[in-house]
C-alpha cells in the first residue's frame, strides 16, 4: 500500500499518518521527493481496510498494491487446480463442454437435449430447476421436481450435472442431486450463499457478475475457498456496458487476465454473453482459442419454444456443428477435448 | 410488444409468427409494408416472456412496448406513495435527511452520531449491523450486538432507525429491532430476499444495484409489492461506469425518471456515489434539486478512524454545514424540510 | 510515479529500473519490504511517457502520482478564472445560463429564440451552424449563412453567442462571427482542432466527450492553453453508460471534481445529458445546485418541428418555468443570477 | 418506424402524428389495441429526422426499425467486399496480418521490424507518423519524416504499408506515402476528416472508438462510402468499461455482429484492447477464431526503450511465437494465411 501526500502536505501531517501505520503494526517507508512524499508499506501483511486514511489530513490518495486476494492467488498456488467432477476433470489437459437447456421444462426436454449433447461430445448437463428471474411474473422454475429430472437424465447419460442454487437454504436440498452448484451472475456477491456453498464439499460453478471486475470475481471465490471449499470453477459471462447489440459484452481478455492471476479453471459462456444464437458459436470458439478450460452452452430442443432464453439457445444441429469447430480449435491450441 | 419480420421474410414466416402469438391467446396486428412486415400485440395483457419469438425463422426482434412492471407504475397508481417511518413521513411534502454512520462500531459511536445528526435536522438514523463485504478479510458488522445499540440510540433520540438486512434468515431478526429494512445495492436482485422483505410489514429501502437500469429496480421493487409489501422507499447510489474520479457515478437523472415512471418515493445516497468526503455535500445539494425525496448520508463521528467507509464519511461539522445547504434548497424548490 | 516491483522480482531486475530511470535524469527511491520493492520517483518533473516501464522484467505496474496536466491545474493557478464574454462573466459571481436552439434553420427561429431565452433571463445565445452528425444523411446545418444569422440575433438582442467550430480550417471563419468557439464532445480528442482553437484569442467551450474521464477534458483543455488561449470554459454533457432510460448518464459529480482539480469554470449541459425535454428542468436544478457555473439548454420555438434534437429541446415557456426555479436554487447556493 | 402512442393519447393526439408522417410523405399503418395505438411507417425509405416526433403530445416513444446505414449494409450488398492492398487482399480467402512499431521512432527500429514481421508472415506494415495523444507534451510522432521511413521499409521488404492520418489536411501528403489510410479511434466520428478520406481512392482502416457503438462505426463508415470511397476495413481495438485489468475490452462479438450487418472486412487490434504484452497473444487467437479477417499488431525491437505503447508491444521472438499460434488457429477455422 502506498500513501500519497498532497504537493502540499505539512511535515505534521506526514508524521500522523507514519504514527498511524506504526500504531496498527505496519513499517512504514517514507520517501521524500522535490515534489510531494509518499509513504510505502510493503510488508507482506494483508490488510484490507486501510483506505481510510485517504480522509487523513494531507492525503492525496491511498493505492493498494499488494491483491486483496490470497487463496485464489496465484502467487499462493502456482499449479493450476484440476476439479474432478465425476470423472471429467475441469481445469485439466482436456477443454470441456457443458451444455444442455436454460430451464428444465420436463422430462423429456430434458433427457432429449442430454442424449444430443453428449452425442456431439459435450460432457457434463447444465439445467435451471430454480431460476432467478428479473420479473417475478417470469417462470421460476420446476425446482425440485426440475432436480429429479435432471438426476433421470444424469442416470440414463451417464452426464454429471451442474444446476444453479439461488439461496443458502437451497444448498443442501439441491446439494443431494448435481454434481457441481453454480453461483449465477446476479449472486456473486450473495455473501451468505458464497458462505454456504463454501461449506459443502461439492464444486462451485461461480459465474461473474455481469457489471463485476476480476478483481471482485476472484474476491467472491475467495470467499468460497476461505470457507473450506476449494473446488472453484470461474465462468466469465459476459460483462454489461454500452454496446447493446449483444446481449452482454464478452469480456474474453478475462480469460488470460484470470489464468495470469489465478490457478482455478476458467471457463466461458457464450450464450449469455451473446444473447442471440447466431453469435453463439463464434464467441464459443474465442473462447477456446483464447485459452478457457471450457464453455458452458445453452442448448434446446426446440428453441423457438423454450420457456426462457430461446432467444439464444442453440438447436441440436447447430450446437452439433458448432462442437466440430470446438473441437478443431481445440486441437490447434493444445487443449483436444476428452472423448465421452 | 411488436414483432419485427426481416425485410426477406417470406409471407410462410409471418403467418407462423402470427399464429404462434394467436395460440397464446393474444391478438396480432400486422402491418405489410414495402420494406417490410411488423406485427403489433397492444392489448393490455403483461407477458414477460415473449422474447422466444425472436428465435423464430424470418424474424429480426422483438420489441416490448409495456412496461415490464405494474404495482410499481404511476399508471397503476397515480399519487405518490409516501411511506409512514414512525411520524416522519417519507415521499410527503418535507424532504426527509437520513444520516449515521456506515458501520455500528459501539454504543458511544452510535450515539454520540445520533444526537449530532438530530441536532443538524435528520429525521432517521442510519448504521450497518450487517455488512457486505467484497472481502472476507474486512470487517463484517458487529450483528444482533450492533442491531441492540441501534435500538439503544432510537430510544435516547427517537429516531427511527435503517439497517441492512443481508439474507432473507435475517429478516425477522432485523425486523424485530429496525424502521425500515434495507436491501443493498449487491442484493437488488438476490430474489429470495426481495420475497423475504415482501412479506413483513414494514416499510423497504431498496436501493439501486450498481450495474442496474431503472427499470430493473422497479422490476425489484416490483418482487416486494406482488409479495404483500406496499411500503417501498428507492435509492439511488450511484451507477458503475469508466469515470474513477469517483467511487461511483451518480445517476442524478434516476430521479426524474423514477417519478415519472412510478409513484414510490426516491431517495439518493450521495455518499456512496462520491466515495470521497470533499464531493458528498455537492451530491446532496443536487439531489434536492432534481426533486428527491430525500437523503441518506454516512456521518461519523471521526472519520480518520472508522471502520469501513471512512474516506467517504462527514464529520458533525462538515454535515451539519452541508444540512444548511440542503435547507436552502429544500426551501428553494418547494419542499421544506420538517423540523424535529 | 512509483514502479511496483513482482514479489519475485530479482535484484538485477531492480537494479535494471534504477538505471533505466537515472539514464533519464531521474532520481529514484527504491524501498525494499518484506514483501517486494517499491521504486518511486517524487520529483516535480512531469514525465508522461514513463509507461514502457511497464514491460522491463521483473516490473508489476507502474502507478503514476503527479496529475498529467499542469496548467489547468488549481495548484499550478489557484484562483478561479473567469471568462469574459463581451460583458458576460463566466466562472464570476453569477450563475450564467446560454440558451437557444439545437440548429440554426432561419433568421425567424433563432431571433425569436434570442429574444424568448433573453427575457427569462439567459445571457448568451447558442445556435449550430455546423453540425456534427453520426448520419451523413443527416441535416449538417446551414454554414455560414447560420453564422450571419446568428451575428443578426445578436444585433437585435445583445446576446454574445456561442456556436461549433467542427475542423481546424473553420476556425478563422467561425471566429470572425462568435463570442466562444464551441469545441463539441465528438472532437474533444481531435488535437489538430484543440490546437487551432489554441491558437486564436476567443473563449472556447469545450465539452466533455462522452467517452471521457474527466482527466482527459483537462488534458484537452491543456491542449488549448498550452497554444496559448487561457480562456477555457468546461462543459459536462452527460457520458455513455449501460443505463438507457435518458441519452446519457450526467456525471453530476463531475462538477464538484473539476472545481477540486482546476481553476477553469465548468458549465453544464443539462439537454443532451437527459435526451428529454421532460427531464431537462430538474438536471438543470441539479446543476445549480452541484456549485456549476452555469448551464447551456436547447430552446426552439417549436420543438415538434424542430430540425434536430426537437425530443430534447425546451418550448419557450417551459424554458421561462424552468428558469424561476434555476433563479432560486441559484439564489440559495450563493450564485444569484445576473439580470440583463 | 413504430411511434408507440401513450396508452392515455387522445384521438386528436393520434390523428396530429398520423397528419405529420403524411406531411413528410410517409405512410403511416395505425394499430388500435385494447392497451394503446402504436403507429408504424414501414416503407423503404430511410429517414433519420424523425425522433423530434417523440415530442409531440401523446407519444411515448419513437422506435425506429430500418437500419440508418445502407451502402455499408449486408442487405444491400449481400457479397463480401476484399480490398485489395498492393498485391494482399483484405476480407479475401486468407487471413492477414498487419503488425509494426507504435510509432515510427528512426529507420533502423522500422526497418528491422519490417524485416521481422514479415519473416513471422506478417503481410502489412504499420508504423505511426502521426501520433495522437492524450497529453500535449507527449512525444507526437516524426511526420512527414516518419512517412519517409515506412516507404523506406516498404521499399526493401515489399510489404505495403497501413499509418494513421489525423486531420483533413494531412490526407493529401499521407495519401503520397501510405497503401491504407487509417483513421484512428478518437477521429471516428471526426466527421471533416471521414470526408476527406472518402474522396481519396485508397483503402480506409476505420477504428471503431472505444465508447462507440457498432452501428455507430458503421455510420462512420457509411460516410467513407457515401462520399465515393467504397475500400473501408473496420477494425475493433477494445471498448471502454468498468474494467480496468485490460486497456479496453475488446468486443470480440463485434466481429460477428459485423458479418452479419456489413459486407466490409472487419479486422482486430488485440494490442489496443489488451494493453498489456502478456494477455496480446490470447486476444490475437481470439479474434482468428471468432471469424476476423485480420489482425493489427505492435512489435518493436525492444519494447521495453519504445518511445510509446511499450506495454502493449511485442518482441519479435513473441511475435513470431504468436504467429505460429495464429496459423495453427487460422487453419482450423479454415482461413489459412497466404505466405509471403
């Protein structure tokens, strides 16, 4: 962390906050230029909520330099993390494909879309039985019914599934059916069910937060592993900003940045990010170009008449053809995918 | 909601499209162009979940003409709402100041802020029993202990007291102690919540989340009356944006926007949106002036030394300086203030 | 600038930056923690291109402290500077509000419009004559026959006017019939522009773009008084954000900032930041009371009928109501308006 | 055109729009639903005026449908357009890339890199001569001399050369050196200088601005086109939004958006979005495998002593790297590079 004093700043008020930093336990260094002093602690110590001192007599800004984060680090774990889930692992030599439909709209939705996704070499089933909705006149889901269905389609597939959680009352119920929880974009920074999905011992699929930095990303699963939880899949989604032309914006340059920063898998959605099915496919092959562990896709079986997201869930044939270019880049950058 | 047919649409298209909306039960218009054909649904009906049809073949988008809301909308319900806090009125003729510290640190904090904010002409004393943090490292609130010296302080000043609820578990303890019931930015859309504080009588502060639209707190807001809870009071807090001069960017414009669409009452939190103490007053004095109904501002008693949120705390001094501005303007646009 | 070394950074690497900055007569203070080293430089010298550091090995980031610009800073001029516009002051005592329509489109619009906007109290007429459009098929304003028409009103009313100077080669044209040479917000970088608005003796309006920090305007209005022309009015119209319910977001608290930062005055543009006639009045309001210098509103005679920007544009009474307010809260911020 | 009428408009209010479009020639279709009128013009002709009917009384909202652009559009030229630079097509068969220093800094930087970028099967030469930038007392470029040295370079290495052109008055003496003529992010809606370069006869690299939409770009664009200039390359080079880990966000569902709207080649500037060395490569693979017809990219012989940009550029032993990376991916999407 590094003080910055006004041009202005008198010497009483740059020995306060020297006094300050001495007082909770830190060295501080100051430096005294022509131009202003800066006072640098450069400690190892983590410490969070030092920001206060920018109301400090004198204080031009305080800068943070060490990460506020730790267990997610890099630094901390210089090994990429591999989450086994069920015998596909995430995060390892081989890209993954997760995919399957938006909502669970019943039985047979559900286990047609499993058959075609693993046919075309997709490897674990994603299914929303509890859905956050932005109207509460929207569908919200089967729930547990929706649960069952996908542990049906689990049992005739082979395919471990992945089902977002919306509270942290849900966790133990929807713990008791999938194979990974997902945290979604709009919850990740639920801090109590961060804690809660930090508690069990099953993989977390943590979805960034639609107007979130990397930063508070990688802070929300340190959360998760800080809880005892060390099983975290990122997911970038896509981020919120000017351009409405897509859905959401790809932020694929946070694929790179994370690996740079962290050891946990990171892995892309390409449907919400695009929000129309006809982008889909090109940004599920940046994806993999761009060095994700996988991505995760919304497919139906009949999207024009999908209870939610139709709009940007790809038919069978399309997310068919879509896996051939998946696999080719995949190939081309080092990253083959595992046959089912 | 209209349908619009690409202009290569064939005539096979359009009558799936109008079909489609015919067996929902709804009655479409459609209108054939040279350039091309669009097909308009205008009765009253609300269906939020239109947006499939964008998936079907020869269409180029679907455009939703209503408002996604309806409890919240000034069309539903044309006089303003105004919220009863234990005799202070908010959303009524007098603008209202709500004003403490960002974090319940101790009885003599607590109590020391509350008479001064009183003296400078608040009417309801705000302080955080519950924090959400970004980190886990930081400082999480004091919890039911914070929640019983808020109550001490109400009983020493009579103000009515705001704190934050974080999870929909909390509420009936938070209920049992609190005025109004405040949700976060971060959990504007955490849904378990919002039907949480939808049930209990008494009145909700929402406040906008940082990557939310307008329409998306309203649609929030929205949850909690289909849920039982008339009795919401909206706040703006600034949006995220490019601009880092500021901790966020206050979107001033909300609150006309806001009244015209809906009949809640609609405060702003300046502290929050400047992030740093010096811009605080400016903020405060604008929102009167774009027509608030009111304020909620993080005043403690030593700034330099809070545990959270201190860079953007007053101090008594400068607040109760900047409550003689606000005075000023709440006179001078017609909505006084209500003296103690 | 401080140069923040990786934790694993190795001495030569260190030692590498130390030289790399003494080569540029540099003096740098390394400090050494526990935790990584920390190079900083705090002499007064303004070095802007120090960023390449940034890929020497063993390098993190490099922060830079001191403000790039220099003479637009409150430090380098504390006093506020006030534009004299033939009579008119502009960052003075008094609030000044310019007004006018959106386009030049005949003598009757724009004398009319003069003599509407003078009676309820505006003091500088604005009108464009060229105009910057995103559709080249759109109306691209009348040239120098607008300018003579404009150079008419102001005979007729008194008012100085203010109109566009969109390239560098109009600069001389422009000058000879305007008061303040407007520099828009899609030619806020264009620095060929900046220079030659540089390089003459007249006041300059310089709006912020829309996709610009607040750093970047007074980094453009470096521009111009570093050729020379001290005489810079700021303008904050609104920037782009994610949120669509008005044109743009108004960064309010860009007020506020800019009077920390510089000693220029800084206006605001309450018409194209809303996009909506309805919503002008109470940004205006805002504005005021945000401690603003002064505002600039589009006003036209017929806003149904008016050839750009009618949707924001204010008809002469509601401009006339607007104003009773903007003369109250001026009145209780300390700003009173001056009278014709 | 949808003019949605408010759902309390009069008759009278409905008959005033519909009398107003038939004034302007138009043929208004109005649709009375049980909830309101909405009222839609959906012949071939464009009109981009029309929104100031959003201020006429009774109207809600004016929804316009036709796109504003149409030389540049898709519909109107179903084919993809290849530019042909020198001997290199642009948007043909192959996939091209263009890389070069930042800024021309002397011969021998240039030449060496010329010789280097064209060894790794880079087929354009960038170089800046011109250079725009933030600060006034940044180092602005060599000019004219700087041309002098990429025709140098182009001379002993064949490869035609791409440099930026910031005024209209430079496009003469840029257009003797240079085979493309880019026009750089900050001048995209430079509207004096789109003019200029749509009256040469030579390609056009049009960057997208970083706040500014598709459609805007390819507004921009539709100038180039409009004023007789069909050879335009749009190149995305990273928006600007909340996130700070990156110099920009690149958009890399710009691409497809661009396929599908516009017949012109659409190509990528990883190191502008990037900003950072390290994260360049994977936004390079990226773009190839969302569908781009080129890549733009900074190399320098030592980044670390580049007069600017150094963060972002290349070393040529990276660069080379990343080429063979770029083939591998260019090959799977089935857009192989041509060899030099």
């Amino acid at each position: 962390m590094i003080v910055v004093m006004k041009t202005d700043a008198t010497m009483a008020e740059i020995s306060n906050v020297i006094k300050s930093l001495e007082s909770m336990g830190l060295k501080p260094h100051p430096t005294r230029g022509a131009d202003r002093t800066i006072v640098g602690v450069v400690d190892a110590k983590r410490r969070s909520d030092l920001t206060h001192l920018g109301s400090a007599p004198g204080v031009e800004q305080v800068i943070p330099i060490a990460k506020a984060y730790k267990l997610v680090s890099r630094e901390f774990h210089p090994d990429n993390t591999v989450i086994k889930v069920n015998g596909v692992d995430v995060g390892g030599a081989a890209f993954v494909v997760m995919a399957g439909p938006c909502a669970v709209e019943g039985q047979e939705q559900v286990i047609s879309a499993a058959h075609a996704v693993k046919k075309s070499g997709a490897r674990i089933l994603r299914g929303g039985a509890f859905k956050p909705r932005t109207s509460p006149y929207s569908f919200q889901g089967l729930g547990e019914e929706g649960l069952r269905i996908l542990l049906a389609a689990k049992k005739e597939t082979g395919l471990p599934i992945v089902t977002e959680v919306i509270s942290p009352q849900l966790v133990p119920l929807v713990s008791e059916y999938d194979d990974i929880l997902q945290v979604g974009a709009r919850n990740m920074q639920n801090f109590a069910l961060l804690e809660a999905v930090g508690s069990v011992r099953k993989p977390v699929l943590l979805k960034r937060g639609m107007m979130s930095t990397v930063e508070e990303l990688l802070m929300s699963a340190e959360y998760i592993l800080s809880n005892g939880n060390q099983q975290v899949i990122l997911c970038e989604r896509g981020i919120r900003t000017f351009e409405k032309a897509t859905r959401n914006t790809l932020d694929i340059s946070a694929v790179p940045v994370i690996k740079r920063n962290s050891h946990l898998p990171i892995i892309v959605d390409p449907s919400h990010a695009a929000g129309h099915t006809e982008f889909v496919p090109s940004m599920a092959l940046a994806a993999v170009a761009a060095g994700a562990d996988g991505i995760i896709v919304e497919v139906h079986p009949s999207p024009e008449t999908a209870w939610c997201d139709g709009v940007q869930s790809l038919s069978f044939d399309i997310f068919n053809q879509m896996m051939d270019g998946v696999r080719r880049v995949a190939d081309a950058v080092g990253r083959p995918m595992a046959e089912n």
